[in-house]
C-alpha cells in the first residue's frame, strides 16, 4: 500500500509512466493507478519528432528506445488519387543536423515497454492495477482517491494521467466530453514478408487525399509494417479498440490509386477508433492535482506529437518539483505555466494540419504548388518552433 507521502498516477500509459520515472528518480515515492487487469498499450505505431528524443536523452533512455524503434530515411506526401508526389524531406542525417536529434518511429507497445521497465527498476515505484480513480479530495496536508469499488488511496498529492476521458480533468476542468473531429482511423500492423516489394517503403509516406489520407511506415527496426488510414464519418463506437467497417474504408478509398488499394485489401481486420481533442485551457492545476498528457491538452494525431508532449508534460513537471524544493501545489502552477502555450499551440496546429492533409479543390492544389515549391517542408521546416523542443536543464533558472 503507498505512504501518505506517495504522488498518485492515475493513469499507467505512457505518459503516466513517465511521470513516475521522473518523480521517482528524483526520490520520491509514486504509485501508479492503472485501472485495467494489466499494464500495456494498444498496439500501433507512432512517430518521434527530434523534440522527444532530446527527452529520451535527458532521461537516460536513449539506448533503450533505440533498441527497438526504426529510423526512416525520409517523410513524403503523395496524392492519393494521382499518385503525385507532393514532397519528400530527407531525415536522418537532415534532422540530426537541423535539430541535434533524429526523427524515429516505434511501436506504440514498445515504447511503453521501455517506461514500464524503467520505472520497475526503481524502488520508488509502486504499480497497481485493477485500480480505477473515481474521485478525489484534498486539502492543505494531502490527497485522497477513491478507487472503483470504494477503496480510498491516501497521498502527498495526484497527478491525472488517465487520457482523454480523464475523471481527474472531470473534477478539475468540468469541460464535459471531447471533441469529436469526424474523423476515424483505422490501424493494422502487418509483417515485413506479407508487404509485397513493390508497396513497402522505408519513407514515412502519406497519402493526401479529399477528406481521406493513408500514411504507413516501417517498425521495430523493419520487422513490421504500420498502416493508418483516416477518413471523416459519422459511424464510430467510443473507444480505443473496437473493430472497423472494412467496407466503409473500401468505399472511402474507392478512388485512390492502386497501389494504396492494394496495400489496403492486405489488411482483413482494422482496429478503429475516432479521433478526439479538446479546446485549450490554461489551468488544468487545482492545490495537490494536476493534469498530464491527454487528460490536460488532448490532441489530433496529424502532428504526431500526443505521447511525445506528455513525455515533455513529465520532465517540467519534474523540474518545477525539482525547483520549488517539492511544493507540490507552487510546482504544479509552474508547470502548467511553462506548458499550456506550447501544448495549446500543438493542438491548434494539428487540426490545422488536418485539413492540409485532406485538402481538395484550391486548397489541395495550393498545397501542391507549395510544397513542390520549397516554400514549405511538408511542414517539417514549418515546425522548427515545435521540434526543437525544450532545454529542461533551462527551465525556471
């Protein structure tokens, strides 16, 4: 059982591990709430701007991530239904050079892996599962959370890790439910020896299509090969892990080019889930509780930068701690300072990259004729501000 002096996570995913690897760390003791029978992620890939691996770097755990993520020589933008390409930008070397880290994709499962091994190798940590936080109470000494099926859990104070349905913002916010988009992803993860040669890529390639885009990549190091495909509908269940209409996707891609149709009809079952954000907000801290991750700022995944911003949410909030000589209520106020306009400005932007993505009439061909241009960098030269991160040995001197 945690100490009346343990922060509460609440929250085991990757972002709630994260923080506890980085309180932990620093000496103190954290126990982590997770409300499911175990500890995992869903399994799909994401992507790693130069940003999180100069987290990775900070935490000490470059070496680990390396191990197992994959590192694509390029990121491209074709159409969907001309086969165009839109651009290409070189990686590797290119971002090394412009950013002092790479840019890397990984199985969502596995980079969860790498916090849960990390924060099993401290002491500090205590992991519950089966442990769902229904509602808490403070004041000025602690917290108190009442857990699924009445158990009360004491602590110095809590942090919400629990996602975009979040119970903690619930309390602390009382914004109501996420924004639907209207848009819904499919993912499916397939074999390297079940992707015909003439459809891999060892690019990260979107397709851009009128309210549709495909984007796929190679993982754990090119075992793997990762699909998503995005479209706007109206059908979706809540959830993460509900099963899609391969005949609506079929129909949404019915004019795409055969290659990406192709690619598509590898895929017999799709996980779906839609997409959700929220509206910025400032203050997301009240007393001992704080937000972190998708229960404070979620959103679009059109950036790439949802677990990658919590990552950055745990190193902040490390440092206020770190400054404020562990007031917890002083810290979690500078945080959330330090962080809302960087987060918000990231949600904003990934709507925005939304519909260049899915752009038709003017708008797609402007795209066209920017990117092919120079003008702009798929973005990638558009997002200095965002890839270049934080510098947490900086904050709050």
């Amino acid at each position: 059982m945690p100490s009346p002096s343990s922060v509460l996570v609440a929250g085991g995913g990757i972002g709630g591990l994260a923080a506890a690897y980085v309180l932990a760390r620093q000496g103190l003791p954290v126990t982590v709430l997770e409300q499911s029978s175990a500890f995992g992620e869903i399994g799909a890939g994401i992507q790693l701007g130069p940003n999180i691996f100069r987290m990775f770097e900070y935490l000490g755990l470059t070496g680990a991530v390396n191990d197992v993520a994959y590192f694509p020589p390029g990121l491209g933008m074709n159409d969907v239904r001309t086969g165009e390409k839109v651009v290409r930008v070189p990686l590797g070397d290119t971002a090394r050079a412009a950013y002092g880290f790479p840019y890397g994709v990984i199985y969502r499962a596995d980079l969860h892996q790498v916090f849960l091994d990390a924060v099993k190798a401290l002491p500090a940590v205590t992991l519950r599962t089966g442990a769902k936080v229904e509602a808490f109470e403070q004041d000025g000494a602690g917290v108190r959370v009442t857990l699924a099926g009445g158990e009360v859990v004491e602590g110095a104070a809590l942090i919400g890790a629990d996602g975009l349905w979040s119970r903690v913002r619930e309390a602390i916010v009382g914004d109501g439910k996420p924004r639907v988009s209207g848009h819904i992803a499919y993912r499916a993860v397939l074999r390297r020896e079940d992707v015909p040669a003439h459809l891999w890529s060892d690019d990260v390639l979107l397709w851009g299509g009128e309210k549709t885009h495909l984007v796929h990549y190679p993982l754990r190091r090119g075992e793997l090969f990762n699909l998503v495909a995005v479209f706007h509908s109206n059908k979706y269940d809540e959830g993460w892990n509900t099963f899609g209409d391969t005949a609506e996707l079929t129909e949404r891609f019915a004019q795409a080019v055969p290659q990406v149709r192709e690619l598509l009809g590898k895929i017999e079952t799709w996980k779906m889930w839609v997409l959700c954000d929220r509206e910025p907000v400032r203050d997301w801290s009240r007393g001992r509780v704080t937000l972190l991750g998708d229960a404070a700022h979620p959103m679009l995944q059109y950036l790439a930068q949802g677990a990658g911003q919590a990552i950055e949410d745990a190193v902040v909030l490390g440092e206020a701690l770190r400054h404020t000589g562990g007031d917890f209520e002083r810290s979690f106020q500078l945080y959330q300072q330090e962080r809302y306009l960087r987060t918000g400005r990231v949600q904003l932007t990934a709507r925005f990259y939304g519909d260049i993505y899915h752009a038709s009439g003017v708008a797609r061909e402007l795209r066209n004729r920017m990117f092919q241009g120079g003008q702009e960098s798929a973005g990638f030269a558009g997002l200095k501000w965002m890839y270049e991160g934080i510098a947490p040995q900086r904050l709050f001197a």
